[in-house]
C-alpha cells in the first residue's frame, strides 16, 4: 500500500478470526497454457538482481528493504528485519500490455504485492499478494492511486495449538458486482486452488489504456477487471488521474510493506518471472 491513499492492510493494527473454511470443485482447466516457449522474456536469471532495482528514493514504505537473489528466487524482507522499513523492487524495462507468469512463496503474516504498470514512487496497478489475517491473494488494488479495491471477500488463517497456520477460512463476501469486476472466483475456489506452505503460480494479463486485468492462481481464475467500465466507486472517481499518474506502461515490482505488521525476519519470495509482450 502506498502510504498516501487509505490503507487496505487492517492487520497492521488489528486481526479476527476467520470464518469457516470451503471445499471446492476442482480448477478449472486451459486457463493456464503457456504460448510458445520463444514469445516469452526471462525478468529473473535465477542467480542475480541484475536488471532489477530498488525505489531510488524512500517511498511510503521505506527506502527499499532487503533483496536477495538466493536458492534460486528473489527474496525480500524489511531492513533490518522487524524495523518496518521496506520497498519495493523493480524492473529496469518497463511494459505497457502483456502476460506475466511468476512464482510466489510468501511467509504467513506478510502483506505484500504484485505491481504492475509501476512507477518508481510505487504509484501502480497492484495485484494484491496481502498473506495475512483479513488479507488477499490475488484480487486488484490502486497502490498510491486512490486506493480503488476489488477484493470480493478476505482470507483468514487456521492454527493448531503452537499457532502453526494449517488452513485458510474466508469472510466479508462479497459480490464481483459489488467491487466493481467483471467476474470473481469463489472463496470457495480460492481456497481449494492455493497452496499452503509451498510455491504459488500467478498468471497475471494486463492490455489498453483503461487497462482490462485478468488474474489466475495456480490455473484458477481470480479476477477479471474491465477499466473502461468498472463500477468501482473509488475507481470511477479516479480513472483519469490515474490514467494521468501511472500512463499505459510502467516496471514489474514487487513489494516488502512497510510498518509493524510485517513479522520480524518474515519473507517473501519470487521465482520463474517471465512475461510476453502483447
């Protein structure tokens, strides 16, 4: 969250329980083909930071945070750990339409982000990776852009006696109408297509000038969003000026989010990053 809109992070000062938790059918198929394997630009060379960057100047959440190329991913955490100083790190190219594939691997309890179209101030189009109690996976948010949300319901941990997440519940449900999207997964089906404890495929397509956003989780659809028409109150209000503060292309970033509620030497990690152009 860019520290100058409203925050979309509660869990910086407060966490509920969640509700029950779904079962759910299984994922839906096709949705996850890759185009051909030459269509596609490697942002990750699997052992360096090379053509990424951190936000030159301190940003809402910090001056940067701590990013690592190690075992074969990107790592971020704030820096040092615990002190609520983070960031974000970009990608030197910027891209305007495209497909983006990347891996993700968040410790419990971080709040963290997908950005797309970013500008160095972290002013983006953020597909939310908020991994925490009263938190989201997947669903769209304008980072330092007014602060539009589409999240359709949030998620919610399950512990066993030492406090040990073991599940996810969702609450707060509501209607893909209601937030302005053009379609939303279940809470059921988010549940039954993410993956605890272990690596996560996000597939995200992002085309136009009012930008149409499409986003999957391990080959289920999460969202589809339509900028040109979206009912979106905060959205509708600000179409323009985020038109205006963004434009049409920006870097890939990802995101390490300021403040105490980042657990002290909590992580997030990023593999297999690539993207095809549009």
């Amino acid at each position: 969250m860019y520290q100058a809109s409203s925050s979309r992070r509660e869990f910086l000062t407060t966490t509920t329980t969640g509700a029950a938790a779904f079962v759910s059918s299984g994922l839906s198929s096709g949705l996850f083909a890759h185009a051909a394997e030459s269509d596609w630009i490697e942002l990750f060379d699997g052992k360096s930071l090379k053509g990424w960057h951190k936000n030159p100047q301190k940003i809402g959440h910090g001056t940067g945070g701590i990013w690592r190329a190690e075992g074969g991913a990107i790592t971020g955490e704030q820096d040092p750990p615990g002190s609520g100083n983070g960031g974000i790190l970009l990608t030197d190219q910027k891209f305007g339409d495209f497909e983006l594939m990347i891996d993700m691997k968040p410790d419990w309890g971080v709040c963290s982000g997908l950005f797309l179209r970013s500008n160095d101030k972290g002013q983006c189009l953020q597909m939310m990776v908020d991994y925490h109690d009263n938190g989201n996976v997947g669903h769209l948010y304008g980072e330092g852009t007014g602060g539009f949300n589409t999240r359709a319901f949030d998620v919610n941990g399950i512990y066993d006696d030492d406090k040990k997440l073991t599940g996810i519940t969702t609450d707060k449900h509501k209607s893909a109408k209601d937030v302005g999207l053009v379609s939303s997964c279940t809470p059921e089906e988010w549940v039954k297509a993410w993956k605890i404890n272990d690596w996560n495929t996000a597939k995200v397509r992002i085309h136009g000038k009012y930008p149409k956003i499409t986003t999957w989780i391990n080959g289920q659809q999460v969202c589809k969003f339509d900028g040109e028409t979206s009912t979106n109150e905060k959205y509708g209000k600000d179409r323009e000026k985020i038109l205006e503060t963004i434009g049409t292309d920006g870097s890939i970033a990802v995101q390490v989010h300021g403040g105490k509620g980042w657990p002290n030497g909590a992580k997030c990690a990023w593999k297999n990053i690539r993207i095809r152009p549009l």
